[in-house]
C-alpha cells in the first residue's frame, strides 16, 4: 500500500470504538505495518457520541495531528444519522460503512453525501453480535465489515490477531473470544455495498 | 526513530499505546521502589504498573501513597535509602509534587519519574500541552521530551543510566505528550528484559542512609552557611550531566540502533529556515518540511530533546547558518519575551557573531491540534520574515481564535 490509509470511527460510549481502532491497529501491525490508534477524547460517559483513529501504513507513520480526512468511516450507530456529520472530511473515493438493518440503497438518500462516487456499505452489527456473543456490542462485528469493504487487512490476519488479543484479555471466557471471531467472519460475509 | 536491525539487544516489534510502553519499560526497569498517585492522562502507567506488582512480574513495592506530594516524598525516603524509586504524574500532579521535587534534586538522588505532558487548570483541562514540566525547569530535574512510544520508552532506560550515573546524582523526568502519545498507540520495538537489566545495572549511589557502618545525614540545614555551595555543587552536577546523556546515548544507539543526542536534526544542514520543536509535534512538522523542500524551499527542523541540561553551545552550532528560526513552545510564559524554549535559545544565540532572526509560536495550549497547515502558516512567515530580514513580533499565538 503506497497510501496512508486512515480511518475513523463514530460509537456511543461503551459500544467500543476505541477498543475496535486499536484492535484494528495491533491486527495490522502484526502484519507488518505501522499504525496508529487514538481516541478523541472529552467528559467520557456511557451513550455519548465518541470517534476514534487509525493511521495504517507501509512506511513509519510521524504525523501526530488529528485525522481531518479519512477515507474509511465506520459508523457503529445508526442513530447518527441525521445527528451527526460522520461523513465530514470523507474524500470522493471515501467508504462509509454503517451499523444498521437497512440496505445501502435505502440509507444513501438520508445521508445527503457531497459525492455519488463514494460508497456506501451496510451491516446488522448489533444483531450479528446479539446472536454471537449474546449483546449488542457492534465493534468486533464492525471490523470485519470494515476489512470486507475496503481490503485494509487480509480478515485471516484479523482473526488470528483478535483471537491472540481477546485470549489474553478474556482467559476465563472462551466462549466470548469465540463468539467474537464469529461475529468478524459473519460481518464480513454478510455486509452489503453499492 | 530507526527500524528494527540486528543488534544485539533481541528487539520486538509490539503495537503499544505510549502509557503501555512506558509501563513496560518500569517493569523492565523493575525499581525497587514505586510510590504513585493516579492523575490523567498518567493514571495507566501506574494502574499497568500495579498489575505487574500484583501478578508477581516485579518484586518491586508498590506504595499506593495518597497524593503526589507523598508519592516524591516516599521516593526521597526509598531512594535515600538506597532503593531505585519511581513515580510518574501528569499536570497538576507535578505542581502538587513541587515543593518536594527540590527537595529530591536538592538531595541529590536520582528518582526517574515519567510525566505524561498535560495543561495546568484553570479552566480545567486533561490535553497536551508543556507548562507542567516546563514550570519545573528550575526545579534541578534532568528533562527528557519524546516525539512518540518508542522514544518514550527508550528515554526512560537512559534517564535511569544518567540519573543514577556518579557525576550527575540528580532526579529525572522523562515526558511524553498527553493523549497524543499517551494513549495513542504505535509500533514499539521493545528489548529483551536481560538487555535492559544488563543496560540499566545496579542502583549504587555512594552513601546510603541503611549503611550502619557510615552513618550519614540526609536533608540537613544549611543555612547563610552552606546552601549556596549545595546549590552550586548541584548547577555543576547539571553541567556534568550533559556529557553523560551524550555517552549514554551512544552506548544505547550501539545496543539497539536507534540514534539520540541533545536534540535531532532534521533536514537542518542546508536549510535557510526552521522551526525548533520538542514533543510529537515535531513528527508533524517534519511531513510538513518534506512536502516545503518538494517546492524548493529549504526547510529544517531541530527538535530538542533534552531542556535540562539546556545545550546551548550545541545548539548554537547547529543553527548558525540558518537564516530565520521559529521557535514552537507548547507552553506560555505570560508577558516575558515570549514561551521557555525561545527565551532560552534566543538568549544562547546573542553571543554569536552572526545570529539568526528568530521569532515564537506559542501553540497547542490544553491540547488544541496543531495540523500540517498551521505548521506550514509558520514556516511561510519565517520565508517573510527572511525577505523582510525583520522581526515584527516576538510571540506569534498559532491556531488560537481571534
């Protein structure tokens, strides 16, 4: 990848957004790159709206100021339709992915995009992770939409790399870091784009 | 910051926020000693740090003290005593350190503490900027600053290496920037732990309070008597310390090969203008420096990395034939000629015989973002200023509203 790709994501608090960028971050960086993650940050409380960053790279990465305009969005709410300008920054050949039941084609004329050209993909994240791993918690499920959409990562990577890191942080729990990884592959076979 | 070469030091590449780098350099550190307060953006290192003392990875005691003031001051006692001991804080933390961080460096021993850079209330504010550490400027403590993770963590074994190092005997703090580095993650080539144990060796300072057999006195009066020759003694120590960071410096490139000095020069050998910049602002400026020589303009950066000891001789060499300098300072020094850096280096440079134009920009106070445009704002000034060959304003304020 000649480019430096950048992301940004849009969560309510405890939706893990933050914990998705620097999953996102440590899955590409096991594969070889130089990334970054951060979160913005202001008064954190639960349900408010919180974005956070990543920068992916084949070179090292020394830019330490906000990222203005990212080609990729994820977007874990669909809430923020109509609430907030996700789509800000985003350039004509960006990709907008969005947690919610409706299609692409259904979502695009409530988004008031600036360009056609930029696509627009859809996913149920918050139904796929109630069946995989028993609540709504849409960021795992998000990361694989995301990879799907826009090629950042190879998604074997991805779950080798989120299974290592979930194992460590839920030792006692195997059943959540299974759920999760299913949650990954579901999304990313499941997504829909136009 | 170098990649990964095959040295002896067993690297490995690891994605960790600046918080977790550093948290992993005190376990490998592994003092004897870390008394600590929680205050963000700082509270992980020593929240990640506690975790290692509570699984056993560390044998060091943990002192969960009840604020700053008695985390230094349960330092001063253990390191006194003959223990290495560690802190960290952030911002309003280290002012409530103050009294005691003279005390430390007054004392003479070599506390390593990292604090995580962040604005001074009030208004209230958690961000990134420097008037924390660079309101303890005077306070006797070696400052060590960080562009990213990776220097952060490698600062911190070389502060140790300094600190502790028998002509110098004096406190070390080693900065990263709030939020910016501190919770943003990155790729980190990490050491070996038996490079690092072998790299930082024994804590041996020359007397200690537990020697029964040369009992001696800690934190005496010293009245009209004698507290000017401490002072001076501890101004030499500091004058003393400046060789020791460059030796270090080199003894740590050869072990890992990554470069430090006084400070980085980055396309600064021919450059008619540049910026002088410490923290990770300096990684943005030098993108925009990059895209400045793709026009032709001749752009440079120096980014300082050690403010105590101040290098001035040095860094008079290093500027000498550039024609305009911009000074960045993350901090204020409200109605002086402008922030710390450029009263400092514009006082170095008056015994020149040909001096640089020099002016300030005070910027990212409380943690505003400073973007490549801004940074380019300063750099098209500096080419003004070069054809006017006049200075109109001492402190120029870069991204504040009018």
């Amino acid at each position: 990848m000649a480019e430096m790709l950048e992301i940004r994501w849009h969560g309510r608090g405890g939706q893990g957004a933050k914990t998705a960028a620097l999953l996102m971050a440590e899955a590409a960086a096991a594969a070889g790159k130089h990334i970054q993650a951060f979160p913005e940050y202001g008064p954190e409380r639960m349900g408010a709206p919180v974005a956070s960053y990543n920068r992916i790279s084949d070179e090292p990465i020394r830019l330490h100021c906000g990222v203005e305009s990212p080609r990729y969005v994820a977007v874990l709410d669909a809430t923020f339709v109509g609430t907030i300008d996700f789509t800000a920054g985003v350039p004509d050949d960006g990709v907008i992915v969005i947690n919610t039941t409706e299609s692409p084609a259904e979502m695009r004329p409530k988004l008031g995009l600036k360009s056609d050209s930029i696509r627009l993909y859809t996913v149920d994240a918050n139904g796929i992770s109630q069946e995989t791993i028993g609540r709504a918690i849409p960021n795992t499920p998000m990361m694989g939409a995301l990879v799907k959409a826009t090629g950042v990562l190879d998604l074997e990577e991805l779950l080798e790399d989120t299974k290592q890191k979930l194992e460590k942080k839920f030792r006692n729990k195997p059943e959540i870091v299974e759920g999760n990884l299913e949650a990954i592959r579901r999304a990313y076979e499941e997504v829909q784009g136009e | 910051m170098s990649e990964v070469k095959d040295t002896a030091a067993n690297q490995e590449r690891t994605a960790l926020t600046g918080n977790e780098a550093m948290a992993e350099a005190m376990r490998q550190i592994e003092p004897d000693v870390v008394a600590a307060y929680p205050i963000t953006p700082q509270t992980e290192i020593v929240q990640i740090f506690s975790t290692f003392v509570s699984d056993g990875l560390v044998k060091t005691e943990y002192v969960p003290v009840e604020s700053e003031h008695s985390a230094m001051s349960a330092c001063v006692g253990s390191a006194a005593s003959g223990a290495r001991s560690m802190t960290a804080t952030s911002a309003n933390g280290l002012a409530l350190m103050w009294e005691i961080l003279y005390i430390a460096s007054g004392t003479r021993l070599p506390i390593v503490m990292p604090v995580v850079n962040r604005a001074l209330s009030g208004p209230i504010n958690i961000h990134c900027d420097h008037s924390d550490t660079m309101g303890a400027r005077d306070s006797g403590w070696i400052q060590l600053f960080s562009e990213n993770a990776q220097e952060a963590y490698d600062n911190m074994f070389q502060a140790v290496r300094i600190a502790e190092h028998p002509d110098v005997l004096l406190p070390a703090m080693v900065t990263t920037d709030g939020f910016i580095i501190s919770h943003g993650m990155e790729v980190v080539n990490t050491l070996d732990d038996r490079v690092v144990r072998d790299f930082v060796g024994e804590y041996k300072i020359p007397r200690n309070l537990l020697d029964v057999d040369n009992p001696i006195t800690v934190g005496p009066l010293a009245l009209q008597d004698f507290y000017f020759e401490h002072k001076v003694e501890q101004a030499h120590a500091m004058m003393r310390a400046k060789p020791v960071v460059q030796e270090i410096a080199e003894e740590y490139e050869k072990l890992t090969g990554r470069k430090y000095g006084y400070f980085e020069e980055y396309r600064l050998e021919d450059a008619d203008v540049a910026v002088v910049v410490l923290g990770s602002t300096a990684g943005t400026a030098k993108v925009v420096v990059d895209d400045l020589r793709k026009e032709g303009i001749k752009a440079g950066l120096l980014k300082l990395r050690v403010f105590r000891p101040f290098p001035y001789e040095e860094l008079r060499e290093a500027v000498k034939h550039v024609n305009v300098i911009g000074v960045m300072d993350r901090s204020d020094s409200f109605a002086s000629i402008g922030g710390p850096v450029f009263s400092e280096l514009r006082a170095a440079m008056y015994d020149m015989d040909q001096r640089p134009l020099v002016t300030n920009y005070v910027y990212g106070l409380g943690g505003r973002d400073v973007d490549l445009h801004m940074i380019e704002s300063a750099f098209r000034e500096l080419l003004s200023i070069q054809d006017s060959g006049k200075v109109e304003q001492y402190v120029n304020y870069l991204g504040v509203r009018e």
